[in-house]
C-alpha cells in the first residue's frame, strides 16, 4: 500500500482499468502483439490488484481499526473496573 501515493486507491482502479482497456485495443488495431500482450498482462495484474485493494482490503482494514478501538475501550472499562 506504499506504491502510488500520489493518487487515491479509487482513482488507480480507473487509471489501470483505462490502461487495460487502451491495451487491449492496441492489441486489435496494430500488429505489435508482443509489447502488447506483456503490457495487457502488466496492466491486469494492477488493475486486479487496485480494485481488491479498494474492495477488500481497505474496508477490512478500517474495520479492523475501529475493533481495536472498541478492545481498546472495553480493556479500559475492565481496569477502571478492577480498580
């Protein structure tokens, strides 16, 4: 989650599905099939992994954020209550 800080997780998706996108259609219209193929499979792979990231992770990591919070709270309503 360091890489592309520049720009938000939502807007990588857009950028390496539009990048994906463009790829596959310069595959159709010109005959350089090998830089093609290699930059559709690169482009993929960013774009799946951007949108699990926006999908999945960053919603677990949230979520798990806000858990601590609450074992944070009730650990401390524990001690207040033991002492």
């Amino acid at each position: 989650m360091t890489r592309f800080l520049a720009i938000s997780p939502q807007s990588q998706c857009y950028l390496f599905t539009v990048a994906l996108a463009l790829n596959l259609l310069g595959m159709v219209l010109t005959d350089m099939w090998i830089p093609m193929v290699v930059g559709a499979i690169v482009t993929t792979a960013l774009s799946v992994d951007a949108w699990v990231r926006v999908h999945y992770v960053l919603p677990m990591k949230k979520e798990m954020r806000n858990l601590q919070h609450e074992i944070e709270s009730i650990q401390k309503q524990v001690r207040d209550i033991n002492t």
